[in-house]
C-alpha cells in the first residue's frame, strides 16, 4: 500500500493538516468567546442584505463617482439592521453557517477517504463507498446550505422594509445557484461508480490468478 499512499499525496497532508487547523480555529473561538462573553466566530455575521436585483441611477450619483460621458452609476441598495433583535442576528448566522457545515463535514469524509485509502488501498470497494459518500453529501449539501441561506437572508430582508414577510420570490433573487459544486459532486460519484468497478474486476482478477 506504499504506492498508494504515494499517489495520494500531497492531498492527504493538506486536507489532514487544514482540517485539524479549521477544527482548532472554531473551538479556540469558542473558548475565547466564553471567556470574553461575546459571540464565537462561527457566531456572528453582518446584519446587511444587498439587494442587487434592485438597481436605479441618478445624475448625483453619476457626478460623485466621476463618470464619463456615455457610462452611468447603478445604485445598489444594501439594507442594514441597527441594533439588530435575537432574532435578526439567529438569521443573519443562517445566512452563512450552513456553508460552513458543508465545508466542515465535506473535508471530513474526504480525510476518512483518504486516510483509508491510504491504509487499505485506493481500488478497493470501501474506496468506492466513501467516495460515493462524499459525493451524495457535497451534491445534497451544497444544494441544501443554499436554498436556507437564501431563506434566512430573505426572512432578514422582511424584518427591514415595509413588506414585513419573508416571499419566495425574494428568496429566489438571493439564490446563487453552487454549479461548480454541483460539477464536482457529480463528477465525485462517477469516480466512485469507476472506483467501484475497477474494485470488482481486480477482486475478480485475484480470484482467477
């Protein structure tokens, strides 16, 4: 297993090392903030939305940006809360922490699968299986940490202007849609269906020899 080990570096050492660094930086900031009583890293997040679907342009904004003939400024509105509630900072935390949580649990399961790899070898069906893993939880994740984060930044935008109630329509226009995240989880469960193939013939290969 020497030769895959070498074929999974040097991957292996940064997912290892930067995984531990990311843990580490999470729970010293929340012991600090236990200590010092405010709010863990991992805890706090601007109370801002920008509504860049909104845009208007005036002659005021044209001469303080200096713009030259023929161009003109966009003004784009960006709502803050002042003195933000419980309640606005809990969703203002949702409208970034959920990323979080893919990023965390997806670098995970790729140190588990190449921690495994490594050991028990790269064409192997338990290869094979946690990369499938990986990829269902990056395509689901990624998928899932949007449509909340888009929800919650909706429902903060209601409690700023007079509409007063979080729409799905504003929620659509704070969709980002992740398309490269979703590229990559697919191309992570092809490998994985490749994986597991190669695994079932070199098993077959054994058997014969």
């Amino acid at each position: 297993m020497t030769q895959d080990r070498k074929l999974l570096e040097p991957l292996a050492t940064v997912v290892s090392v930067g995984l531990r660094l990311l843990i580490g930086l999470l729970l010293i900031s929340g012991v600090l903030s236990v200590i010092n009583g405010s709010a863990p890293l991992w805890g706090t997040a601007d109370t801002c939305v920008t509504a860049d679907w909104v845009t208007s342009s005036s002659g005021a904004a044209d001469s303080t940006f200096a713009v030259r003939e023929g161009a003109h400024v966009n003004a784009i509105p960006q709502y803050c809360a002042e003195n933000s509630d419980a309640a606005q900072q809990l969703l203002a935390v949702l409208g970034h922490l959920p990323s979080l949580v893919v990023l965390i649990g997806g670098l995970a399961l790729l140190n588990r699968l190449l921690t495994s790899a490594a050991r028990d070898g790269v064409h192997t069906l338990q290869s094979a299986t946690r990369l499938r893993s990986l990829g269902w939880w990056l395509l689901a994740g990624c998928l899932i940490a949007e449509i909340t984060e888009a929800a919650a930044q909706a429902a903060l935008l209601a409690t700023m202007t007079d509409q007063g109630k979080s729409s799905v329509e504003t929620t659509m226009q704070l969709l980002s849609p992740p398309y490269v995240m979703i590229l990559t989880a697919l191309g992570v469960l092809t490998f994985a269906r490749i994986t597991k193939a190669g695994a079932a013939m070199r098993e077959d290969l054994e058997g014969v020899v």
